[in-house]
C-alpha cells in the first residue's frame, strides 16, 4: 500500500502557473486516504512556499535532494563548504558569470539583469533573487546553478565530475549540488526519517534529474510528457500534465490498491 507520494514540480505538477484542477483532486483524494504528499525537485524551499502552502503539503525535498523541509522549516541539510561557494564567487567574477545560489530560506545572486537568469525567469517562472553583497556573508548553499555553457563549466565543476552531482538543464545553464545528492537520495532521507519502505512510495517526474527518483521507489510514475529516458526507467507511463496524468495515476495504480 503506497503511503507517500512525492512530485516533481515543473512539467509533473504544474506547467508556469497552470495546474490541473483534475490535479488538485487527486491530491486531495491522497490526503483523505491518508497518504502524505511531497514535493521533490529542483527548485528552492523558498520558491516551493506558496505552492506547498497552497496545496497543503508538507513536505518538501528540494535543490535535487540537499534539503528537506517540514512546513518550510529545515529538517536535513547538505550545504555545500563555505569555501568552496566564495570560490565560485570569485572565478564569476573574473569571467562574468552569473551565479543563482540556494539558500534555506533565500535565493542569492552575484549579478543583476543577467540576460540568461531572465530567459530561465521567463521560461520557468524563477522568483526573484536577493543581489548577494560580499563573499564573506554567504550562508548555506545547497544548490548553485552556473549560467554558462558546457565548455566553460569546469572552472566551477573540475575534471572530477563524480565529486558533485550535475545536470545541465538549458545548453547555458547547470544545476550544481554536493557530492552524492541527487532527488532520490533526498526523497530516501524523507523515507527513513517517516519510517517507510520504498514500496510504499510513489513518485512522479518528467526530467532527467528524475531518473534516480523514479527507479529509487516501488512505483516510479512517468508523466505522458516526459523523457523518453524517463519513461524507460519508470514503473508505469501516466498521462501528461495536460491530459490530467496524475489525476488518471492516483485513480489507477495508487489508490486502486494496484501496486
């Protein structure tokens, strides 16, 4: 019996600012059954508030598993080493690099009116940013994202890629986390902590930095507008956003007892 169900958000749960109303259903029914719901994605804890507020969940796993929130407040965290952060700050700034810094409670950046920052803005919805003002005063960051292109990414990533997990997501944007994460570890850290078995879990996802989430639970659930790597790894192959495919997954494979 599934006893957790964890979302990504963009593209699975929510298209910019549309979400399903056969969505907010279906998230309903899990509540009413008694099942508690997550979100797991890229995005910031802070970012996630309004939304998580909105469709009363508590959980979220989010900057691809580095932290987990309870109603917006930390539980677990993997910050990446201050140091290596004002490293970060320093090589942007000798190669005018555009740095988006997750925090726990904030979203940080070393430039204004970056014109990549504003296309991504544009195309996902990011919230505004706090401009950073000193390398010194950087609190915890658990999610750097680097607008560059691929082949300017090693002043930030190394020749070492296995030392931290990325996934570039736009040809000049990389999502960059601590060594180990990804949304799978996060989402086993939530698991454990609520005292669960991964067949008792279902998630849902649509991206390539869903791969490990989907096939690290019992009933990893692709949405009809994923990936086709995705879809591949995914138990089952749902619906898309647009088609209600979460409203159609919780009806037939989560709640109809079908696992």
């Amino acid at each position: 019996m599934i006893k957790l169900v964890a979302f990504d958000v963009d593209g699975t749960l929510r298209d910019r600012d549309y979400l399903p109303e056969s969505t907010r259903a279906a998230l309903l029914k899990l509540k009413e059954q008694g099942i508690a719901l997550a979100l797991c994605t890229g995005r910031s804890e802070f970012e996630m508030e309004s939304l998580r507020e909105e469709l009363g969940i508590e959980w979220a796993v989010t900057c691809n598993g580095s932290h987990i929130g309870y109603k917006g407040k930390t539980v677990f965290g993997n910050p990446f080493p201050k140091e290596t952060v004002r490293t970060w700050l320093q090589e942007a700034e000798r190669k005018s690099h555009t740095l988006l810094l997750y925090g726990s409670e904030l979203m940080f950046m070393n430039r204004e009116n970056d014109a990549y920052f504003r296309q991504a803005q544009q195309e996902i919805g990011f919230m505004e940013p706090v401009q950073l003002q000193s390398v010194e005063e950087v609190p915890d960051i658990y999610q750097c994202i680097v607008f560059c292109n691929e082949q300017e990414e090693a002043a930030y990533i190394g020749e070492d890629r296995s030392q931290l997990y990325i996934h570039r997501w736009r040809p000049w944007a990389v999502d960059i986390n601590p060594n180990g994460m990804n949304k799978a570890v996060g989402l086993r850290k939530l698991i454990d902590h609520l005292g669960l078995t991964t067949d008792e879990v279902a998630a849902f996802g649509d991206g390539h930095n869903d791969f490990e989430m989907i096939e690290a639970v019992g009933s990893g659930i692709a949405m009809g507008n994923a990936a086709e790597e995705l879809k591949v790894k995914a138990r089952y192959v749902t619906k898309s956003l647009n088609e209600g495919g979460i409203a159609y997954a919780v009806d037939k494979w989560i709640l109809s007892g079908v696992n």
